[in-house]
C-alpha cells in the first residue's frame, strides 16, 4: 500500500489503521496530506463553515498532589504560593463570562487532597443556581479519579453525583500522552493512560460527552503520538462520547522538564492532518492557536481543522509555563474569514449561535479579549479556601 493509496482512502472516507497513520505521518508530503485531511473536512462541512467558541478558564485551586514535571501552575499542598477561590469570587468571574457573552465555563484545577465529590457538587450546582445559561464543560478524568478517592466512592457513584449537581460534559484536560512510556517520564504520579480513558468510557455510558486532547513535544516519539490517537479511537468506536479531538504543544517555561523541545509547527500540523484522516469517528477537529500562535492556528484550517477554539477570557494554566499567544474576538473572526473560511460562533454542542457570513455580520464587542496569568485575587487579600461546610 502506497503513501498515495492511504490518502486517498482516508480523503474519502475509509479507515486507516495505525500502522498506515504512522507512515503517512512520517512519510506523506505535507500539501498531500494537508490536501487530503482537508477533503475530509470539505465532505463533513460542505458550508465552509469554521466555529469558535466564547468561554472562560476558571481555575478554582492551584494545590495539587500530582506533581506533573510539566505543570508550571501547581503548588504542592501547604506551600506560600497555594490558593483556593472562594465561592463568591468563582461567581463573580462566572458573572462577569456572561456579560461579555461566554456561553460556557471550564472550572479546573489542582487535585487538592480535602477537595472530594461534595465539593465538586457544591460548586456546580451554586453555578447552575446562580448562571443556568452557563454550560459546565469542566474537569477531566484525573479530577474525577482524585475526588473519588478522596470520599471514597467509585468512580461510576462520583460521575451520576457531579452530573446531577450541573456537570454538562467533560472536558479533555489531564490526557497529555496516554501511552505508557511517555506518560510516566512527565507524569509518573498520575493516572495511567488506561485509567484515564476508562473514566470516559464510564461517563460517556452515563451520558456525559467530553473532549478529547493531545499534548505532543515533550520528547515522545512518533509511534506514541499515533498510539495515543488510536486508544482514543477505540474507545469512540464503543461508546460515540467525544465530540471533538484537541491537540496542543507542550509549552516549557517555568516547570521540571527544562530543556526539553516543542514539537515544530511542521509537526503539529501534519499530526492535525493525520488526526482528521484517522478520526473517522470524531466528528470536529479543533488547533490550539493558544499554544502554536495564531498563525499556525490558521494554516491548521487548510490541513482539516473545523474549529479555532475559544477566545478564553481567562486562562492560568498554559500561560504559567510560557503560551503568550492572545486575540481578541474580531481577530479571531478575521483569522477564520481570511482564510476563506465563514466564521461561525457555537456553543459546547458546535451548534451555530451567530454566522457571520459577511463582514458587516462580524461582532464589534472590543472587551471580548483572550487573558493570560489572569489570577488577580478578590480585593482586600488573598484567595481563601471554600470551607468544607459549604460543600457537604
């Protein structure tokens, strides 16, 4: 089987296998591959039509005991630089989303050692009760196995709790290299990568879709980039729950992997192409203009990417360890449109909200601006932790 045998099935339709992805990763010219990934995305979205999203990062603690070498946000527990948002101050950040029309809210934060599934349902369901417009794409399987742990419930009992408290879907946050090699040299104290798609196959049987993601660049090699996407397709073929595939590059600055290599923009545009082709059972493909730029971000809508993610009006986390890549929201809009491409805003579920299909349809709303390192405190001191009380 050729290089060209392999496009050309994936370009219409049929299934690669691993092996083949590999090859035509390592081995297809780029516009090929480009050219191919974007037939896909031609055939699935024959409108031309490119989302992004609205939505804020709301990290609620930084203390976390998992330690990942290549976190740059976390502080161990009882360290000067831990903090914990109070509730009221979640709140506010939460209000001030949907004045500058965010239709959706990611809580996330570290695996703080008190913080068990009563917290969790306190804080979704104080959001559901204060902003019922907001979707709660929050979380990821390593909270979840951690907050389990904590109250000492399974997993199954933590995920129908959080559901029932206001937790809409899942985000794809903690995958980072689910292959087993890779993942114990960044993050030798969390989750296997087994573990870690088991606790979506379990919500996705209860009814919580999610995300999925990728990081790549912290020296993994080409072989366990495919092999990360193929655990994730196999689990999409039993269960349907992942309605999208995020890859994003490892940003180096500040954290215990010093020294190590970002994949090149090359890189992780021909594994965004071999994603569109491999995926054949994802329906969306979203680029990580966060962490490659804002440039790569719009090459990636001619190598299959239906999706430029979100102007995030708070982000913590990736910004601690060096993406200083930011946009506002009419720049976003033109990223899309320049190239040749309509801009449309969406919700969680990629239903459009607002097509902007001429410039006189674009929005104008100029404080509607990505921030980074956005963790100014509440006025009059430092953060404090949510008591216990409140969440039980």
């Amino acid at each position: 089987m050729t290089v060209d045998d392999i496009l050309q099935r994936g370009a219409d339709g049929g299934r690669i296998t691993p092996d083949e992805a590999l090859v035509i990763y390592t081995e297809a010219p780029l516009h090929a591959l480009g050219e191919a990934a974007d037939a896909v995305r031609r055939r699935r979205y024959p409108d031309g039509i490119v989302t992004y999203l609205i939505d804020r990062n709301i990290n609620y603690t930084n203390v976390c005991v998992t330690a990942c070498k290549f976190c740059a946000f976390y502080r161990a527990p009882k360290h000067g630089e831990g903090w914990s948002h109070p509730l009221d101050e979640i709140l506010r950040r939460c209000g001030e989303a949907v004045e500058l029309g965010a239709t959706q809210v990611m809580l996330q934060g570290g695996h703080h050692p008190e913080y068990g599934v009563a917290y969790y349902e306190s804080l979704f369901s104080a959001v559901k009760a204060a902003y019922p417009e907001l979707v709660i794409h929050s979380i990821g399987p390593s909270e979840i196995l951690h907050m389990a742990r904590v109250s000492g419930v399974p997993v199954a009992e933590a995920l129908t709790r959080i559901k029932a408290a206001g937790l809409d879907s899942i985000a794809g946050a903690g995958a980072e290299l689910l292959p087993a090699r890779p993942r114990t040299a960044i993050a030798p104290l969390k989750e296997s990568g087994e573990e870690w798609l088991s606790v979506m196959e379990q919500a996705h049987r209860l009814g919580i879709e999610s995300t999925a993601t990728m990081m790549m660049g912290t020296g993994e090699t080409n072989a366990e980039r495919i092999e990360h996407l193929r655990m994730i397709r196999e689990v999409q073929d039993r269960t349907g729950g992942f309605r999208s595939f995020i890859p994003w590059t490892y940003q180096p600055e500040n954290n215990h992997l010093r020294g190590r290599t970002q994949a090149t923009s090359i890189e992780y545009l021909r594994l965004v192409a071999v994603a569109r082709l491999f995926f054949d059972n994802i329906a969306h493909l979203q680029s990580s203009w966060l962490t490659t730029g804002k440039d790569v971000g719009q090459l990636s809508l001619h190598t299959g990417v239906d999706d430029l993610g979100s102007i995030m009006l708070e982000e913590n986390v990736i910004s601690s360890a060096g993406a200083r890549h930011r946009s506002n929201l009419l720049g976003l809009v033109w990223l899309i449109r320049s190239a040749g491409r309509i801009p449309a805003q969406r919700d969680t579920l990629y239903r459009h909200l607002r097509v902007h299909r001429t410039p006189a349809d674009d929005p104008s709303d100029e404080r509607v601006v990505s921030h980074f390192s956005s963790i100014a405190l509440p006025a009059g001191g430092a953060g404090r932790q949510l008591p216990l009380e409140a969440a039980r």
